[in-house]
C-alpha cells in the first residue's frame, strides 16, 4: 500500500472494520510492569496514536490524574470513551499528533511510531522533544521487524532508533523486553529516552 492512504479516513475505516490486528485487547506486559513502578500519580501523560488506548484505561485504574489520549482517528477516541467509565477524568484529543501542543512528564510510545510513514520518523523524534518537559521521558516500545514498504506496521532496528533518537535525546534504555507477550517475543525493545536540552 502507498504510505500516502496513511491518513485518519484509512485509520478511521479499519477501526469501523475492526480490522485492527496489532490490538492486543488489553495493555502489554511491558507496558504494565513499567507503570506499576511509577508513583507520581500527578504526572502528565501523552499517550499519543493511542488507539483503543488500553494504556490509558490501566493508568487511570491506577490513580494517574493527569492523562491525555491522543489519536486523530475518531472511532479509536469513541471506542475508548464508550469503554473506559473513568474516560471523563482523562483528556481526550482527536487530532495529528504532529500538530498537537502541550508539555508532558511522559509520553507513552505503543505502536504509534510503527504506524507512521517512515519519511515523518525524523519529525516524530523532532516533536516528541518539543512535548517533554525538562526532565521528562519517552517510554515504551519499539519494533524491530525488519523494514518493509508494504506496512503497517513498518520495522526498524536498535541501529536505526540510535542513529534516529541520539541528536536529541539522552538514551537512558534501548534493551529487548525480556517479557513480551508470545507474539511480540523477540521483536519489541523497551525505550525510555530523556530531551537533551
């Protein structure tokens, strides 16, 4: 498929359809162990691409006060307000993420990044370094599928997320996750970068 379709009408049309294959129904491991160790319960979370955004549910479970769902496929933010009781006390965005605007504590990476055309990859790391706040991380999970045109979702490799990540970021971990569920095993690195000033 051309990278062109990638736009909120193809996104939109295959949450209609349910043809959402990399949706797990519910949060990853990673991802869930890596939030049971935060304890800050005020910080401000962007979790952007969010999709049915089980990440968001769970940290609100949780007692996190200060989430943002982001996603500009309005299906995605309607399935997660029909879904989630607690959605009201989250804030809830449907718009281009590279458009968005904000400063947050973390910003949460699930499957977004590999959704993206892989030309806005420069951009991605550009803007997440314009959301953080001074002392704020980016955290989550990357692919490394190899790379194909045919996506998504488009691989990449630890090299490649170095080259990428390293101008503006401090590269605190970019490690194998150790505990991925059965079909990610092996495929997914556990990121969590700090702005570099």
């Amino acid at each position: 498929m051309s990278t062109q379709e990638l736009n909120p009408g193809f996104w939109n049309s295959r949450y209609k359809a349910k043809n959402i294959g990399w949706d797990i129904g519910s949060i990853s491991t990673p991802l869930k162990e890596y939030f049971d160790t935060l304890s800050n319960k005020d910080l401000s979370i962007l979790i952007p691409g969010a999709g049915n955004c089980y990440e968001g549910e769970y940290l609100l479970n949780l007692g996190f006060t200060g989430v943002t769902v982001l996603d500009y496929a309005p299906e995605a933010i309607e399935n997660f307000r029909k879904r989630v009781s607690q959605h009201q006390k989250a804030k809830l965005i449907c718009a281009d993420f590279f458009t968005h605007r904000g400063q947050y504590d973390l910003i949460v990476e699930q499957t977004f990044f590999c959704a993206l055309n892989p030309a806005l990859r420069k951009d991605y790391a550009v803007k997440m370094h314009q959301l953080l706040k001074h002392g704020g991380k980016l955290a989550g999970l990357l692919f490394t599928d190899v790379p194909n045109e045919e996506g998504p979702p488009f691989g990449g490799s630890r090299e490649e997320y170095l080259q990428l990540f390293s101008e503006k970021f401090i590269i605190e971990k970019l490690e194998p996750c150790k505990n991925s569920i059965k079909p990610r095993s092996g495929r997914e690195l556990f990121i969590m970068l700090g702005p570099k000033a």
